[in-house]
C-alpha cells in the first residue's frame, strides 16, 4: 500500500530546466509563503519603528526640559544681541551631535552583539535597513527638537532677565 512520492526537492544552484508538471520557486518565495511569517515580521517592524521614534521623542524632551531651564541664558543672549537663527542652530546643532553619537555607539553595540551570537541563533544585520533606522532616529530627533527652538523663539529678553519695562 506504501508508495513512495516526492513532493518537494531542494536544489543548490541555478536549475536550468525542471520535470515536466513541477514548479519551482526561490527560498524567498518559500520563506514568504510560510504561514504567520510576513504578520511575525510586520508586528516586528512596527515595533522597531514605534520604539526609534520613542527614543527619538525621548531625546526632544530631554532637551526642551534642559532649554527650558536655560530660559535666563538665552535671555542674555537675545539682551546682548545674538539672533534667534544663531540660538536655534547651536540647539539643532547639539541634538544631530548627541542623536548621531547615540547611533554611532547603538550601531557598535549591535554590530558587536550579533559577532558574539552563536551561528545557530537566527540573528543578522542588514546594512541598509539599519543605516535607513539610524538616519531615520537622527531625523526624528532632529525633528523634536524643534519644540525646543520654538520655545526659544518666543523668549522675551525683558521678561526673563526681570526688566519688563512697560
């Protein structure tokens, strides 16, 4: 009663014609048909994403606290004659140097960590999505940190220095 068939044959190279009434597909179209493998890897994404922009926001915060706290100073500065651009680009300046350093040092310590994974754990690094991730966490910082300069925009030398003279 036993009959031996084959339902699939895995071939190494390039097949240059196959049996007739089969089909042949790359590891790709396999990997893609897996069931639950594109959710899996969408949920993934998504949470990579969500938490780039997390930390990107975080780094924002940060420095709209720190500005806020440095109201007085940057009240002296517009007092004595330093323009609002001059302010706004040393804030912008100084959130691309701490983002581009903490993704410079994130892109070590992940470089680093998948050397020292055994082969058999299913961990690798692809180039490009993770310079597109660390441009992207850059941008997004950058970006938050605008509330910052608007905040520092709108600073009244006389009111913060105590002088509001009307």
């Amino acid at each position: 009663m036993y009959q031996k068939a084959v339902h699939a044959v895995a071939i190494s190279g390039r097949l240059a014609a196959h049996a007739k009434g089969t089909e042949s597909y790359t590891k790709a179209q396999i990997v893609e048909a897996l069931p639950g493998y594109k959710a899996e890897q969408m949920t993934i994404t998504m949470v990579e994403w969500l938490l780039v922009a997390i930390t990107a926001v975080i780094i924002g915060v940060f420095f709209f606290v720190i500005n806020m706290q440095k109201e007085q100073e940057f009240g002296v500065m517009k007092a004595i004659g330093t323009s609002t651009a001059k302010i706004s680009c040393t804030i912008v300046s100084q959130v691309f140097l701490i983002a581009a350093l903490g993704a410079a040092i994130a892109c070590g310590l992940a470089t680093a960590m998948s050397a020292a994974l055994p082969a058999s754990m299913p961990f690798y690094l692809v180039p490009a999505q993770v310079a597109v991730v660390l441009v992207a966490f850059v941008a997004i910082s950058i970006l938050s940190s605008l509330a910052s300069v608007a905040r520092v925009a709108r600073i009244d030398p006389a009111k913060v220095i105590g002088g509001d003279f009307q």
